[in-house]
C-alpha cells in the first residue's frame, strides 16, 4: 500500500506517473507531463490515466498521435507497479 512514482522523458521532457495502491488494489493514478505539448501529450494525459485506471497496470494501448506521450507513460506506470510489487 501506498504511492509509487517514476519517470520517463515523453516527446517534451519528463512524465511522471504516481499510483496509489490499497492492499493490492489500484485506486488512484496521477499523471504530471508539464513539458509536453498542451494540444496532443497534455491533452492525453488524462485518457491515459483513464486507461490505466481501467486495466489495473500499465498494460494500456495509448492515445494516438500521441505516442512518445503513451510510451513514456506506459514506461513511468510499469516502474511504478514494479516497485509497489516488491
């Protein structure tokens, strides 16, 4: 239980991603890219969180035309399970 948080560089610097775990369970996802591109990796910040939230893990599709965004997110989330795994 807990928060995790990582970081991986998106298309316009570094995304962080930070989940909230309860005995196991996901039950928040937050995700900061305040260097990516308002129009297309900002605006996906909040689908992606949405996809993550859904699937439980970091095992998302992402949001098209936003792909280093999507990679750098599912890279940040997938850290974060890991560590909240140990």
């Amino acid at each position: 239980s807990g928060d995790f948080s990582s970081t991986a560089v998106g298309y316009g610097g570094d995304v962080t991603v930070t989940i909230t775990m309860d005995n196991g369970a996901l039950k928040d996802v937050a995700i900061e890219g305040k260097d990516e591109t308002p129009a297309v990796g900002g605006a996906a910040l909040d689908t992606l969180k949405q996809q993550i939230l859904d699937a439980g893990s970091a095992e998302i599709d992402g949001v098209s035309g936003a792909t280093f965004t999507s990679n750098a997110v599912k890279e940040a989330a997938g850290a974060a399970f890991a560590d909240a795994a140990k």
